[in-house]
C-alpha cells in the first residue's frame, strides 16, 4: 500500500485583510492537499520548513492552498516541497526519517 499526493480544487473564501477587515471576503479557487498518513499540521509545517516557505491554512483539519496566493513560477516551488515530503512521510511510515 503506496502512499500518495492527493489533491483537489475546491471553492474557497480568503478573508481581506486578515484582523483588520476579517467580515469581508474574496472568492477564491483553493488546492486542498493530503498525504495519507501524515496530518494536515504535520503537512503545514513541513511545507513552512521547505528552503522556500509555501504557507498554506488549514480548515476542518485540510490544507489549503488558495490560488490567489499562489504565482506561475512557483508552482514548481510547491510540486517539489511535495515530492520531497512524500517521500521523506513515505520512509517514516517505513521506519525512517522524521519531517
């Protein structure tokens, strides 16, 4: 039994302004993220501890990543922060590395 990525679109709100403005809000499009496995706190801080820091929220225990967040170039940023966990979650459920 392999471990995947497992990804899907959904709908989502961004909040503007964070504490400033938190009753207004953005239709978004979000890319929800889970790794069997691994909890969606565990994958946020994983994906905050890459080289490159991919910052995500999580809602009812998933990852979000909002698309309105998220440029072309750095989706390659994120493909790869993902590969990398995987395989690094993937060891650990085989008795190797922590994240």
């Amino acid at each position: 039994n392999q471990t995947m990525i497992n990804v899907e679109i959904i709908d989502t709100k961004s909040i503007v302004g964070g504490g400033a403005f938190p009753v207004e809000y953005l239709l978004s499009k979000g890319v929800l993220i889970s790794i069997p496995g691994l909890s969606a706190s565990a994958l946020e801080k994983a994906l905050r501890r890459n080289s490159i820091p991919i910052i995500g929220r999580i809602e009812n225990n998933k990852l979000i990543l909002d698309v309105r967040t998220v440029q072309y170039d750095e989706i390659d940023i994120i493909a790869d922060a993902l590969k990398d966990i995987y395989f690094i979650a993937n060891d650990n459920m085989s008795g190797g590395c922590d994240l």
